[in-house]
C-alpha cells in the first residue's frame, strides 16, 4: 500500500479547493465580553512595554478598540488608550495614545497565513493633568515622555497570539488512528465588505502518508453569503469534501466488515443444497463487506445521500474463513450531518435503496429473491451501524486554537453544505 500511495501522490498537486469559510464583519468583531479593559501596571513590567521614559505608569484603560474590513486590501486596527501617567511627585497626567494600524494576510513559504502590519501611525496627546495650565507639557514634551517610535514594534508583537492562532488552522487532525485530516489554504484570504473569504484544499495521510483523492469534476468555489446573516462565520463543504472523506476513510481500510449473521451452514442447506457438500456440520455463517468501488457523496437542495458499492463474500470457518458465496451489493443511505463543538458528526441513516446481486458461488446458482431473503435484513442494519461506529467521533472541521462553533445551522443544498454559526472564544488555561 505505501509503494502504491508513493507511486500516486504527485496526481495530489492538481487538486482545487474543497471548502472554505467566510468570517463576517460581526464575526470580525466579535470579542469575548468581560472586565479586561482596566489593568494596574507595575513600574518594572510596563514602563519598558510601553516605551515610556523616566515615569510611572498608574493604569492603563482601553478606551476604544475596533477592528474594521478594508475590502480588497485588508484590516484596519484603531485603539485609544487612556494612560494616567506620574511624570513627577505629586503630578498626574492622563494622556490618550492613540494608534491606527494597517493590516494584511500573507502566505509564508511554509504554506501557513500571517498577519502583518502594512501601516502603523501612533499619536499621543496630553488629556488632563494635576499642574497648573501654563506649566502644562508641551506637545514636544509629550513626545518626550511617551516614545512613539516605539509603539509600532511593540503592535507588531502583539501579532504573534493571532499568527500562532492561524498557523493553528493547517494542523493536522484524527479522523481514525491511521488516518488525518489537513486543511491547507491555497491563497491568502480575500477582504470584501461580505467579510474574510478563505478557500481550502482537504488533504488526507493514511499510515503517515498522503493519499492521492478523486479530481472533483466540478470546481468548488465558496458561495455568496447571505448580506443579512447574523453569523460570525460561515463554512461550505463541497460533496467532493464528502466523497474525498468516505474515500480516505475506504484507503485506511476503516470500513472493512466481518458482519455476523444469524444463519448456520446447516439452515442455509435447507435453501441451498450443495450446502450439505461443503459443509458436514452446521457452522456459524459470517459476513464480509469491502469495498469494490468508493463510496460517493450525493447532496441535493436539502438532503444528502451516500451511495455504497459492496461485494459481501459469505463463508464459514474460524479462524480461516472459508467464502462459498459473493454477493455485489448497491445500496443508498442518508446522510445525516450536525455540528458539535469544532467536529462535523457523520452518519448514514435509513437505507433507502439496496439491490443485490450473485458475484460467485461454489454452491450453483443462487436465485435474487433467495439472496434477499436470507440476507437482506442483515446487510441493511448491520452495514450502517458498523459505518457509524467508524465515523463516531466525528470529522475535526477547520478551525484556530482557542475557538469553537456555536449557535450552529447545517443546511444541505445541491453540490455543497453551507454551514452559518457563531464564535466562542474559550478560556486559556495556564
């Protein structure tokens, strides 16, 4: 399998985006809420952070912060802060720094996006003081006391919380123990008066290694959102998504079955007599499924579909399996989808088609309606559960660090799933 894989892997390179996501302007300013605008400052630890020469710093309060879309360009940052400052014993000024910073998302080399600054102007201007009016500092003086030149390196660093967050975004995830999922952007985002547009390749790694996926035979590009959606993000899945999944999923081998049947070789050669010929004693008859074609995805306006290709080979004997009978099995599930936390939770519901077919026997032929009879209602119930079992723990969706999804709506259109939901920032530990 891994010389196979080596072997297929550069047909990967040409592969289009499957998904994506759009963050709104609500979801831009979205903030978690709490009393974190006020701080008391120590000499020692804020002087030097805020450049401020020869004072001491009495507290620090965040006036006004907002962070506010540039379409084609980027973001753009302004915050007032109110600094009450003791240039000297007995003297307090309070002075508003206030700083307009330019943004922009570019891609690095190692494939990850980053924040940078394009722009950066910081002002300072004294608001009140204790002195008498005409000693009161001059702008010069002001300039003095506060170092603006400063101000602009210390923004910048204040970037590497969100850098470290976004380079989040392109970790892998488990979908099973030998298999991962990874979201890579294939270009920076793009800013529009809709919000933050970001297109995304899924790649899959089964036993460490990257599998070559289907070519999506229609390229996928992020639908216009609503203008009057309430949500802070919105993400869409193409059914490639989906398919790319299931096949990921069939590669790892996730989904081969050993499906026990209620049937003995005995009772079998009540229907089948060249049973009684192979079979001396009545032995416990298994089932098992794989795949002969992938599974596929079918989404259509409010429903989806997973179509399932199967030959289930029929046999006795523990431990060595002995097949006398394959049986091709075409069967449609529904696809049920739903959101906890940052996961995608994927099952296949009520069959809602299944037809069977003689493969191969070693027993002479084996009539469709007989087939069905004692076979059926094991293959339909047993089939989707095991499936379930494997896709319990849901898919990891794209997502930064320290976030969540709430407040979640999954809708099912034609050729895609549309995903409307809110933020909720969590609280770090440590």
């Amino acid at each position: 399998l891994s010389i196979l894989l080596s072997l297929l892997v550069p047909a990967h390179s040409t592969r289009s985006p499957d998904c994506g996501g759009i963050l709104t302007p609500s979801g831009l300013s979205y903030r978690k809420s709490g009393p974190r605008n006020s701080h008391a400052v120590s000499r020692e630890g804020r002087q030097q952070h805020l450049s401020v020469r020869r004072n001491q710093i009495n507290s620090i309060k965040v006036a006004e912060l907002s962070l506010s879309l540039i379409p084609d360009t980027g973001l753009r940052l302004s915050s007032n802060v109110d600094l009450s400052v003791t240039p000297a014993p007995s003297t307090t000024k309070v002075m508003r720094l206030s700083i307009l910073v330019d943004l922009h998302v570019e891609m690095n080399p190692e494939g990850n996006l980053e924040l940078v600054t394009s722009a950066c102007k910081p002002t300072v201007e004294e608001m009140q003081s204790t002195e008498e009016k005409e000693s009161q500092s001059s702008s010069s003086d002001v300039d003095e006391e506060i170092n603006i030149d400063k101000i602009c390196l210390e923004v910048s660093k204040l970037l590497l919380l969100p850098n470290e967050q976004l380079m989040s975004l392109t970790a892998q995830f488990p979908v099973t123990p030998s298999c991962q999922v990874q979201y890579l952007p294939l270009a920076a985002p793009v800013f529009s008066e809709q919000g933050i547009t970001i297109s995304l390749q899924t790649t899959f790694q089964v036993a460490g290694m990257a599998i070559p996926l289907p070519v999506s035979p229609v390229p996928f590009s992020m639908p216009e959102p609503a203008s009057s959606s309430p949500s802070h993000l919105t993400l869409a899945f193409s059914e490639h998504f989906y398919t790319s999944l299931f096949f990921a999923l069939e590669i790892a081998g996730a989904f081969n079955m050993t499906i026990p049947s209620p049937l003995t070789t005995a009772t079998m050669a009540q229907k089948i007599t060249q049973m009684g010929s192979l079979f001396q004693e009545g032995l416990p008859v298994m089932l098992q499924a794989v795949f002969r074609s992938s599974p596929r995805v079918v989404l259509e306006e409010g429903k989806g579909a997973l179509k399932l290709f199967l030959t289930v080979h029929i046999g006795a004997g523990s431990p060595a399996f002995q097949s006398f009978l394959s049986v091709n099995v075409d069967m449609s599930a529904g696809l049920l989808l739903s959101i906890a936390d940052t996961r995608m939770m994927i099952s296949a519901a009520v069959i809602e088609d299944i037809e069977l077919s003689l493969a191969a026997s070693d027993v002479g032929p084996v009539p469709a309606a007989l087939l069905e009879e004692l076979f059926l209602p094991t293959i339909r119930e047993e089939v989707p559960a095991q499936m379930n079992v494997v896709l319990s723990e849901g898919v990891f969706l794209p997502h930064i660090s320290s976030f969540t999804y709430t407040d979640v709506n999954v809708t099912i259109h034609k050729d895609y799933v549309l995903v409307p939901c809110n933020l909720e920032l969590r609280a770090r530990t440590g």
